[in-house]
C-alpha cells in the first residue's frame, strides 16, 4: 500500500513539473538563436578585397613613384587620417605603384635626417634627396548614406512578439589622380560600397506559454517570460577598406601601361 502511494506521489510530481520542464526548454531553445560572441585569433589581410590587391600580377618594370597628403571625409564616422593610412596600405599591397611618403614626413624621415645631420646617426641619409613623386593622390569620403533601405516587420501572438528589421547603407569614395609637373588631372574613379545590417526581437514567450497553460487549466503563477535581442551590422571600416581597395585596383588597371 504505502508503495502505490509512492507510485502515485512521483507521477503527481512528474506531471506537476511537466510544463515547467517545457518552459525551460523554450527558453533554452530561444535563447540559443543568439550567437555567443567567440573569440577568433588575429587574421592578417583578410579582407576579400585585400587579397584580390595582392594577387594583382607584380610588374617588372620601374614603378611610377606617387603619395598621398590627406584624404578628405565628409562623414563625421570616418577619421580623414585613417583613410589615409588604408590608401597607402592599399597602394602598397597593389604593387603597381613606388609609394614615397609625403603626409607624416615631419614625423619620422625629417627627424632623421635632422639626427644624421647633426652627426647622431651614421650613414648619409641626411644629404640624400627624398624620392620625387610624379603623381599626387587626392581622396575623398563623400558620401555615407545611412538608412538608404530600411525594412522592419513584426508579428505577434498571444502577447508573444516577433519582430526583426534590415538597414542597407551605402559609402561612396572618389579618388583623383594630379600630375605634379602640370597640375594637370589625368584620372579620376569613384567607388560605392553597400553595408547591412539586421536585428531580430522575440519577447512575452512567457505570455504566450501561460495563455497555453491556462487554456489547459494549469497554473501560471510561475511562468517566466523570456526576451532576446540581437542585432547585427558590417563595420564602417570594413567597408571602407573595401571601397578604397576597389578603386586602387581601378586606378592600377588604368597605369597598367
């Protein structure tokens, strides 16, 4: 007898945890559509566009020798000294171009030539002429397009909501290329890049579980309510770097010959 009653105790409890165990499992699942952030190691060029630079065919002639100042932004997210940096860096990884530096010489070739004229470093660096650059870079940000495309959408049921949006941006680069023996503009080139972004949000899971339960004729004065939010978006950077990329692999095309 006291077995049956030990029988009976356990299936009671079993049932009676029934839809707690269900609830559990709902919020497990859903907040396992979140994607953990993970650690990734250090990558080293590893932009599409990067590598589409390098694997450009090197050319066995003399490279034209060239430099850029400053690139121009109009976009408050975006640092002028930055794009400058990516340009050069791109020029470089091309390898159609003699990149000779002209934007940061007070920086560091100037101070040491001033250290190997005044007899602080060996060598004759000092009384050697820098590099003469035959074109001149000039670069501009001059368009970033927020929210160019914006779609959102949501739905809900039984006080559960889900709902989830997109956002298309869009950056645009030109670059002008100057002869410095005449000042003359011998090329230009503009690139656009497009970046995305989405955010999905689900919330009042726990609404929706208790219309289900109540319906059953159990108790919802425990139910959890379960919320998630993720969104995510490109890097500005990213798109840039791309952009300034693409048209430095323009530019090459054209100073092929």
């Amino acid at each position: 007898m006291m077995m049956r009653g030990t029988e009976l105790s356990l299936h009671e409890a079993n049932r009676r945890w029934r839809p707690g165990i269900a609830i559990m499992a709902i919020a497990a699942l859903v907040a396992g559509c979140a994607d953990m952030p993970v650690q990734e190691p250090a990558r080293v060029d590893a932009a599409a566009s990067t590598r589409q630079l390098k694997a450009l065919p090197r050319k066995t002639s003399e490279l034209i020798p060239v430099s850029i100042y400053e690139f121009r932004s109009t976009v408050s997210e975006i640092q002028a000294r930055g794009a400058t940096d990516m340009f050069k860096t791109a020029l470089v990884n091309s390898g159609q171009f003699r990149v000779v530096e002209r934007a940061r010489l007070n920086e560091g070739v100037i101070r040491e030539k001033q250290l190997n004229a005044g007899g602080l470093s060996a060598g004759r660096s000092a009384t050697q002429k820098l590099t003469e650059a035959r074109y001149l870079f000039e670069g501009a940000i001059t368009q970033a397009n927020a929210g160019e495309t914006q779609r959102a959408g949501a739905f809900g049921i039984a006080g559960a909501q889900i709902g989830g949006s997109t956002n298309r941006d869009v950056i645009g680069v030109d670059v002008r290329v100057v002869e410095v023996a005449t000042g003359d503009i011998v090329a230009a080139v503009t690139v656009q890049k497009a970046t995305a972004g989405d955010s999905v949000n689900v919330s009042g899971i726990g609404s929706l579980i208790g219309t289900v339960l109540a319906q059953r004729g159990k108790s919802t004065t425990y139910v959890p309510d379960v919320q998630l939010q993720q969104q995510r978006k490109q890097s500005l950077d990213v798109a840039l770097r791309a952009a300034i990329d693409q048209a430095v692999a323009e530019l090459a095309e054209r100073f092929a010959h």
